[in-house]
C-alpha cells in the first residue's frame, strides 16, 4: 500500500502481461451511498478515462469487485 487517505486507498501493482507498475486507487464506498451516487461515480470514472493530457495520467481501467469501485492509472 502507497497511501490511504479519508477517501482512497493507494497501491502499486502490475498488470498481467505488462512489464510496467500501475497505480491501482480504491475508491471509499461512502463516495457512492447508492446506486444512483454508485452511477454518477462510475459515469465520471469512464469520462476521466478518455482525458489524454502530456501532464497527466492516464486513467486505463475502471473497475468493480463487490462493493467496490477501482481505478488504475
């Protein structure tokens, strides 16, 4: 684990397949109390992944294990 603060938990990881370490964020479930907050999260997660900046990571995949909601960049 890298970090964890009141709203993510932070680790590196690596991708099956890929040489390179990854940033894997764990989102805090009491960002998304329901399933209408859980939607508007997930819309935002997917529209962040198109974002290409030279400064800025890139979000590459979102994803969902029971409960929980997370990013990888």
């Amino acid at each position: 684990m890298l970090g964890e603060n009141g709203t993510v938990v932070s680790a590196k990881a690596r991708r099956e397949g890929e040489e390179r370490e990854v940033l894997v964020k764990v989102l805090d479930p009491a960002l998304y109390p329901d399933e209408g907050a859980r939607a508007a999260l997930l819309q935002n997660l997917d529209l962040a992944q198109q974002v290409r900046h030279p400064g800025l990571a890139s979000l590459l995949q979102v994803g969902q294990d029971p409960g929980l909601i997370y990013g990888v960049w």
